[in-house]
C-alpha cells in the first residue's frame, strides 16, 4: 500500500527507501521532531513499516513509509539516531518478524525465550503458534561480577494486585548497580484483536488498554477513527472529552500521591488521598455513570449524565493540597523523597520519557498544548520540576492536579451540553485510508493509529502507550538507589504493565 495520497490536516506521509531512511529520520529529529510510533503492516503483497514523527508549535505530524519485501522483509535500525526507535524495532521483529540491519542490541523484546522461534503472531499466516519451549529456562539477564556483588531478583508475581514483572537487582552492600526490568508477561495481543472489527467492536478493545486509562486510550482511538473517516466532531464534543480527560488525570495523581506517602511510612497521609480518590472516583460516577469513565466517549461523541461543579473541584484540590503540605512538613517523608532515585533532564531526552516522568526532569512535553484536539486546551499551564528525583514527581503531580481543576473549570465555563454527537458521514475521503490520535492521558501522551480496509473494517490499530517509552527510565534513575528505595521509586514513575504489554 502505497502512502496516503490525501494530505491531511496536521500530516503529511513520505516514502523513503532504507537508503534514505536514515537521513530523513535525522532531518526531523534535528527539526524538533520525536518519534511517536514504528508501525508494522502486512499487506498483501509487501510488508510495510510507517515512521510516525511528531513536532509541537505547531502540531506537525510527519510518516516516513517504508516498503520492504515479503520473502525477506528487512530495515536498516534507526537505534543510533533514536533509543525508542530501536525498542520499537525490536517490537516490530518479534511480532512481524522483519529484520533489523545492524540494530546494537538485536535480542527478543515482547517475546520470551521459550515463544517458538519463526513464530510471528502479528502475520496475516501466523496461524496457531507451534509447542512452546520450556518456560523454566533462564533468562539471558547480563550477570554482574565483583567481590561482594549479589542478585536480588523480585517477582513476575507480587505481593499486591499489580501485574508481573521480573526484577533482577545486581548489588553491592544495599546499593544498586544494575536492574533489569523484564516484562512482557501477559501479552494480550489487543492489536491483533481489533484486525476485522467494526468500529463499534474495537471500541472496547480501545478503553481496556490500562484499566486505569479509560478516557485516555478511548479518546485517542475516536481520533484516529474521525480522522481516517474524514469524521468532524463539534467543538461542545470536544470540550466534554476534555473534561473526563482530566477527571482521569485527577483520580489518578491523588492515588499517587497517597501511594508515594504509604511507601515512606506515612500511612495516615495515605488513607487521606484513599479518601480523596474515593470522592472523585463517585464523581466520576456520578458524571459518567461509571467509576473509570467509561461509555462516555464514541466516536463523533461524547455523553455525561452531569457535569462536575467547579466548587467541589476546588474543594478537592485544597484539600490534596493540605494532605500534601503535612506530608512535606514530615522531616522523614521529605528526606526520602528528595534526592532520590534522580533521573536528569539529559538522560530523559535520551530515553524519550513523556509525561510527569519527563516533565519532573524538567523536559517539557503536553500533547494538550503540543498537540491539542481543541483549542480550549491549548494553554494548559505548564507543571515542570528539575531536579528529577522522587520529591518532584510528586509535586508535579500535585501542580497538574491544580492545573486540571483550573483547566476544567474553564471548559465548563463554555456551557457544554450533556451530549454532543455528530453522525457517522456516509462518505469516505477519497484515499484516506488511516488516522493518527495524540492524547495526553495522565501518564503523558498516548498514540493511536489506525487503518481501515476496503470494507471499512480495521485493517491495522497501533498502539503507544506512554509507559513503553517510560519503562528503560526506571533502571536508570535506580542506579546507585538503595534497594529499599526501589518501591517508593517505582511507585513514583507508576508504569502500567498492561498499557506497556499489549
């Protein structure tokens, strides 16, 4: 398939060869461009990988496509230029089976060592995948070596209701040298799910990403979809998603909060937050008919049965504000907060972090102002912290809280209505065949893109979500952190394991 030939609004897509892959990829990046996502396509005759770059100031969109063939598909790594691009690559291998060129670290990612080899679930004739390998094989973690050096290794299983995870420590005395992070344990493949769906049927698929997620990865997929179907949504639409956008963002950050002070020792301040989210989790229900949001948002649409007051947002807001002034004014919880677990500001470009994680190091990045789906959003005030340890991801989370509560009250001062929609059009835009929806949920920006084939079902949903980016930070800011330190900053980058795994 050949690039879009329609040029829309905010993208323009350009075929490049490997050959001139690399230098374009550069040009963008040096032109303040990131990569949001890498794409893998099976069509019929060729395979086919799609470079989406992202620009703010304005909302520039660009999609480097990329054709390659079915007998031996392969594409030159773009991992010295991107460190995202080379885990996106990797993804792409072993889901696709397409191979990388010269890429620096050429071992599995989604699948373990015991998936069968020459299995590539996301081909058109994958079929049913062969016996698996023994699952108690070890895994190839990279083995750190000196005189008191030991290992610590800490799930996939938990003790709490989180989802699995491996952690290998490499220590010495308490101090961390190294953690490998090893993840990818329930892979649900919700991308090869949603192939041959109606709308209506990926749309569930879409807000059971991340649980806790709901309004962000629904609204990103209505995005992509009203895009690529040439779909217009009005702006009272808009304004109601944008309000259940930051009653997600609000709920969340105070769980946080609570979290943060409880793996310190502060239960009480916890139990406070606990006793803030539950107030917003039943106004949530209360606006939505639903705790998490969901069935508020379809595509060219957007229901509530209310709409928050400002009064009780504000409320709520003085009241975290509080809880979290007596947790600061605690010498013990303000000593292991601060200094802690420190990931700098270059180290985030390197990785490519986004959201409160990037934004705590001092990197600012909102796609509500970088890339916003209304107007209204675009001047969201900015919540941005240097010094990049555990201390100011909480109080960047606690600014954004004031900031959403602010920002809400403003779009109800519009005066939406309690439903907006706008109906399907019964046209399609002549060769538009894709959409592209950014989003910045509470964990930073979430990417959906999506395509759609002759019969108007989904060919091709690609997702990104803000803890794949995040998740190779973690070990970073962990260097030289005592183990007992690894819950409160774990819990400080708060990565899903399922938006991450899809």
């Amino acid at each position: 398939m050949s690039p879009d030939p329609r040029t829309y609004p905010n993208r323009r897509q350009t075929a490049v060869t490997g050959a001139t892959l690399a230098d374009r990829a550069r040009a963008l990046l040096d032109d303040g461009y990131r990569l949001a996502l890498i794409a893998g396509h099976d069509d019929p005759d060729a395979f086919r990988v799609v470079y989406l770059f992202v620009a703010a100031q304005p909302d520039r969109r660009v999609e480097l496509v990329l054709t390659t063939s079915r007998s031996a598909p392969q594409i030159p790594s773009l991992a010295a230029l991107s460190f995202p691009a080379g885990r996106f690559e990797r993804e792409a291998h072993d889901l696709f089976g397409i191979e990388v060129a010269d890429h620096p670290l050429p071992r599995r990612l989604v699948l373990h060592q015991h998936w069968p080899d020459d299995w590539y679930p996301m081909r058109r004739d994958a079929g049913p995948p062969r016996n698996f390998g023994d699952t108690d094989e070890p895994y190839p973690f990279l083995t750190v070596a000196g005189t008191g050096v030991y290992e610590i290794p800490v799930g996939p299983i938990h003790a709490g209701l989180i989802e699995p995870g491996h952690f290998r420590f490499s220590v010495v005395g308490e101090t961390i040298l190294k953690l490998k992070a090893r993840l990818w344990f329930v892979h649900k493949g919700i991308e090869k799910l949603a192939e041959g769906k109606i709308i209506a049927d990926a749309l569930p698929l879409a807000e059971r990403v991340s649980g806790d997620t709901t309004v962000g990865h629904t609204l990103a997929f209505c995005l992509a979809v009203e895009e690529a179907r040439d779909w217009p949504v009005s702006t009272q639409a808009q304004v109601l998603r944008a309000i259940l956008l930051e009653l997600e963002r609000l709920y969340n950050h105070v769980t946080d909060i609570g979290a943060l002070c409880n793996d310190v020792g502060y239960g009480i301040a916890n139990a406070h937050a606990q006793r803030i989210r539950e107030q917003l989790l039943r106004l949530n229900k209360h606006v939505s008919g639903h705790r998490l949001l969901r069935g508020a948002i379809t595509p060219g649409a957007a229901h509530v049965h209310a709409l928050p007051e400002p009064g009780v947002l504000s409320a709520i807001a003085a009241d975290v504000q509080q809880v979290v002034d007596i947790a600061l004014g605690n010498s013990v919880v303000l000593d292991r907060m601060a200094g802690t677990a420190v990931l700098t500001l270059d180290q985030a470009r390197d990785i490519g972090a986004l959201g409160y994680v990037a934004r705590a190091s001092g990197s600012d990045h909102d796609a509500r102002r970088d890339h916003p789906f209304t107007p209204l959003t675009a001047e969201v005030a900015a919540a941005v912290h240097t010094a990049g340890d555990v201390l100011s991801r909480l109080l960047t989370r606690v600014d954004e809280i004031h900031n959403s509560v602010a920002l809400i009250t403003r779009l109800l001062a519009t005066r939406p209505p309690l439903s907006a929609e706008t109906a399907k059009p019964t046209w399609l835009a002549a060769g538009r065949t894709s959409g592209v929806g950014l989003v910045e949920g509470w964990r930073g920006t979430i990417v959906h893109r999506i395509e759609f084939g002759p019969d108007s079902t989904v060919s091709r949903l690609k997702i990104a979500d803000p803890s794949f980016f995040n998740w190779p930070a973690l070990p970073v800011a962990l260097s030289d952190t005592i183990v007992p330190d690894f819950p409160l900053t774990n819990k400080s980058f708060n990565l899903s394991y399922a938006g991450n795994d899809l």
